[in-house]
C-alpha cells in the first residue's frame, strides 16, 4: 500500500472531516488500512478504536458485539450519533440508501447523515464516518458533507505477498509442480498489476490449474487473466502488440521527440532532476498515423499499452462517469509505467458542460488536474481528430508536454509510407511476385498520391491487391495506380474542413512532420487529388521545431 492513501486519510480525520467516502470492492483492504491509519498515534495523534456497520452484522466495535438493533442504517445512524467517545466508523456498502442514477435516496438516512456531518465536525472528541463501497454516490444534500478520497489498487508487493502464499499453501500439494525463482515470481506479480487482490489470486490460481506447473509459461494467463478483468470494467482495453516505430513513414519529429522520452520514468532519469513527462496531445487530418504512433510507441518502449475508451465513461447514467475516469486513471496508476492512450479524446471533453448539469466539466476538471499532478509514471498519449472543439483548458502550456499536429504526408513522407506498405505486400509469396518497389515505381505513387492520407494510401494498395484476388495472380503495378486513380481522397471531399484543422493547428501545435521532409516551395492546400507532378508542399499546420 502507498503511503499516500495513509497521510491522506489521517489529514482528513485529523481535521475533523466528519464523512469520509472510499470507492473501492476491497472492503477487507480498507479495513486494514482504515484500522493502521485510526489506531496510530504518530498519524493521528489520539488513537481511536473503529466500529463497522454492515446490513448484515449492524453497527459493532471491531469484533465485539452488534450496539442493539443497529441493522437499518437510520437506526445505526441514530447508535453512532449518540456515542460520545473518540471512534472511526466504517459503514459498508450504504450505497443503496443514497440514491443515485435516477433513484431518490432514503430520506431518513440522508437526514441522519447531516445530522452526523453537523456533530462530528464540531464537537469535543474526534469522531469520523467511513463509507466504503464499490461505487460512491453523493447526494446533493450531502455534496458539502462527504469527501471522497481515491483507494489505491494493490501495490506489487502485496500482489507478491498473496503469491507467496499461495505458493507456501500448495508447495506440499503432489499435483502442483512449482517452477519459478525470484526473478519468475517478480515478474508474475508486475504481470498482475492492476488487479484486486482477489482478482489476482483468481489469476494464480488459474495458472496453477492449468497444466500442473506454475512456471514462467503461465504468465499468459495471468495477462489474459488481467485483459478480462479490465475489459469488464468496460473502459479500458489492454493492446499486446503494437506495430513498430519503423511501420510509421514519415512524422520523423514526432518519432524523435517520443524517442527521447523513452525511460522518462526511470529513477535515472530523475536523477537528471528531469520532471516526469505528462504526455502529448497529437491532432491533426485523420487517416494519417496518429494511433499507430500511440501504438508504436508503447510497443518500442516495451510498456503495456491501456486504450481509454472516453466516449464510454460518459456513456453510462449521468452520475457514474466520475466513478469511471477515476476508475480508469487507478488501473492505469496500477499497471504503470504504461502509455494510457485516448483515443479520440474530443468526444469526452468537447461538449464540456452542454446538457448534463456539469458532470462532464467535473469529469474534466479532475482529468486535467490528475494530468498536471500525477506521480505515477503514466505516460499519457491522446489523440483528436476534430480539434477545433477542444476546450482551451487541454491545450494550455502545463497540461500536455507538446501539442502536436500531424498533417497530409508530405512528399517524402508519401514515399516512406508506400515502402513500408508495399513492403509488406511485396514480401507476400502470392501477392507480391510481379511487383518491384523500384526508385521508378515509387516516384510515381508517391506523385499519384499527393493529397492522400496514409490510411488511403493503405486502403489504395489493398483495393489492388482484390483486383489481383479477383484473376487469381500476383499484383501489378497498373491494379494500384488504377486504384488511386478511381479514389477521391478526403482532402478533395473535405478540402474545408482540412483547412480549417490547419489554420487552427497554425497557432496551437507542433508539426509532427520534420523540417527535413518539408517540400520546399510555395505551401498549398492540395486541391486536386492527382496535380500533374506532384507540387511542392510543407505541410500548414504546426510550428517548426527542432529536438
Ligand atoms: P489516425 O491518424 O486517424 O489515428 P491511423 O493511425 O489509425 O490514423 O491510420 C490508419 C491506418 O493508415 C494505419 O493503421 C496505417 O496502416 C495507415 N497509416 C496512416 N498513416 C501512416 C503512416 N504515417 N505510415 C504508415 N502507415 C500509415
């Protein structure tokens, strides 16, 4: 356990912060912890004992017995006010009793809570209430009342600490045969990361049932294990394999100022007095290799790649969101240090505030501070294709380590991208036959295809290769010109629209494309999909700067 959660939470108590709320599904955890933090004179000065409530057991000091008929809440509620000795009461899963998602709360609980917020904060000896349960629901009655504070995700080494037990627990067992030294057991327990406590025994024990032996072979379903749990929560995905920096062409600037921040998060690093990097906001036309560079990245930097789904944090019932980012963000502190990509980042925080009484302006605002102020190395990478509707807050110097923009290939950047696409077919032994990627060959697509994004270059290529499907023989070089022919880029259909992305990115952004592969020339916008030669172009959007 962090000791952050610790000094917070006997900051809180010691201030007299009468109602605390902690969302977690690791009652036992916070049991713990609450109980380390409440009977620790150094923490808190005067020790207290603490008291549970559940529905179940009613309102009892730890292990004695239950205070009368306590089992509805109001009449716990009604036991704790009138005790009148230090405490630290941990209420278990009063959730249902507080509304939320569209149900009204119960009156006479939320009533008593007042009344318990009001006593506690003024009166003589120090007592506080605890409300731990898997989701935190404030009413707006108790909005001032109730603060809630964030319950870490297991650390590594209490994850290692159920492993070794497991371990211990079934050395003797003749069925289980257990390969693994303490170099195997680390890295089984980073493996798990990002789990609950009980979510990571499930893993275990899973890897031990499998084939009889726990060895480095099992560490598969451990991360398998992990995917399933995170994919359930519904708002993360784990990526496993990214492609490589070298399956990019083009964007060199970008490439080379990501390189640089590789192992940013290693005590190495600090000892350079370097701050941990916040990560980058990369925007710009779509279609041109800003996801794959997300990807890339995580895969080069060899660090797990978590992709947040925003748009899915605001799609449940107004209330939860806030659950979800926070959610989010402590899985992600978990597994660091990762690349936390968002993909599309504009959906989330674009329509701040419009039509849903500020949740998503709350939601934001606590994004934007976690991102400024976050210890854990997380190294963030969001990603937005309609640009101009990004509140101004996200772009502020502070937020994001650099704002990049990533544009229309560029001539020499067109060129790079057909070697690596066309590289790949070529390799093919059906496909590639009858084809060179030849200095000849290539000048011509790369002209052919001024104005097209990498995806249409992409999609161009594969459109030949069904031509050459349909007559059972290798590609030709006529099956992709002919297909880049009969393709009207974006640029053509959105020449607007993509001027508009451009003189935004002027102001705002850094090109992502190097100085080097500028073309020299005039800048123009590419109106006509095949110009006679291909003219010079530099890309509009985004300063040129130099790492
Ligand atoms: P976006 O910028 O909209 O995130 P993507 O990165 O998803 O675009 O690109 C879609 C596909 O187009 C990629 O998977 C890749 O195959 C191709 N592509 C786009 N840009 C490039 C590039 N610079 N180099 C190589 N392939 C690219």
């Amino acid at each position: 356990m962090e000791q952050p959660f610790r000094t917070t939470l006997a900051q809180l108590l010691k201030a007299r912060f009468p109602i605390v709320a902690i969302e977690s599904h690791e009652e036992l955890r916070v049991l713990f912890e609450v109980r380390a933090v409440a009977g620790d004179a150094d923490l808190v000065r005067t020790p207290r004992p603490v008291w549970t409530w559940s529905l179940t057991d009613g309102l009892r000091r730890d292990d004695g017995e239950e205070q009368g008929r306590t089992k509805d809440p109001a009449d716990a509620l009604d036991a704790l006010l009138r005790l009148q000795q230090p405490v630290v009461a941990v209420f278990r899963d009063l959730h249902p009793s507080l509304g939320g998602a569209g149900q009204p709360g119960d009156a006479a609980v939320i009533r008593r809570l007042r009344d318990v917020a009001t006593a506690f904060r003024s009166g003589a000896v120090p007592r506080s209430l605890v409300l731990v349960s898997p989701v935190s629901r404030v009413p707006v009655e108790l909005e001032k009342d109730i603060t809630v504070i964030d319950f870490p995700l297991p650390a590594e080494f209490e994850i290692r600490g159920v492993l070794e037990g497991m371990l211990r627990a079934n050395a003797a067992s003749p069925r289980l045969r257990i390969d693994l030294d303490d170099d195997g057991r680390e890295r089984f327990a980073k493996a798990a990361l990002g789990l609950t406590l009980h979510e990571a025994e499930n893993a275990f024990a899973r890897a031990m049932v499998n084939d009889g032996v726990l060895d480095l072979a099992d560490l598969p379903v451990i991360l398998e294990e992990k995917r399933q749990t995170v994919r359930k929560a519904g708002l993360l995905e784990f990526i496993e394999t990214g492609p490589r920096l070298s399956d990019i062409g083009g964007l060199e600037n970008l490439k080379r100022w990501l390189g640089r921040r590789e192992g940013a998060w290693l005590a190495d690093a600090a000892d350079y007095g370097l701050p941990a990097p916040r990560g980058v906001l990369i925007t710009g036309v779509p279609g041109c290799g800003k996801s794959l560079t997300a990807k890339a990245v995580a895969a080069a930097w060899g660090i797990p790649l978590l992709r947040l789904d925003i748009g899915r944090v605001f799609a449940g019932l107004v209330g939860s969101s806030e659950h979800n980012m926070r959610a989010a963000i402590r899985t992600a502190e978990a597994v660091a240090p990762c690349v936390l990509w968002i993909d599309e980042i504009e959906k989330g925080f674009a329509a701040t505030g419009a039509n849903d009484s500020g949740t998503s302006s709350r939601v934001f605002g606590s994004f934007l501070t976690w991102l400024q102020e976050k210890s854990r190395p997380v190294f963030v990478i969001a990603t937005a294709n309609e640009i101009e509707s990004l509140p101004p807050e996200l772009l502020r110097k502070g937020r994001f380590d650099e704002v990049f923009f990533v544009d229309l290939p560029t001539r020499a950047e067109r060129g790079a991208i057909w070697s690596v696409h066309l590289g790949r077919w070529l390799r093919h032994p059906r496909v590639g036959g009858a084809l060179t990627a030849d200095h000849a060959v290539l000048t011509e697509l790369t002209t052919l295809s001024e104005g097209y994004s990498g995806a249409e270059i992409e999609h161009a290529l594969i459109a030949g290769v069904y031509d050459a499907f349909a007559e059972r023989r290798p590609l030709r070089h006529d099956d992709v010109v002919r297909a880049l022919v009969n393709m009207v880029p974006l640029s053509v259909t959105q020449a607007e629209r993509i001027a508009a992305v451009r003189a935004w990115a002027d102001a705002r952004a850094v090109a992502a494309t190097a100085a080097e592969d500028w073309d020299l020339g005039t800048p123009v916008a590419p109106t006509q999909p095949r110009p006679d030669g291909g003219g010079p172009h530099r890309p509009h959007g985004g300063r040129p700067v130099e790492f």
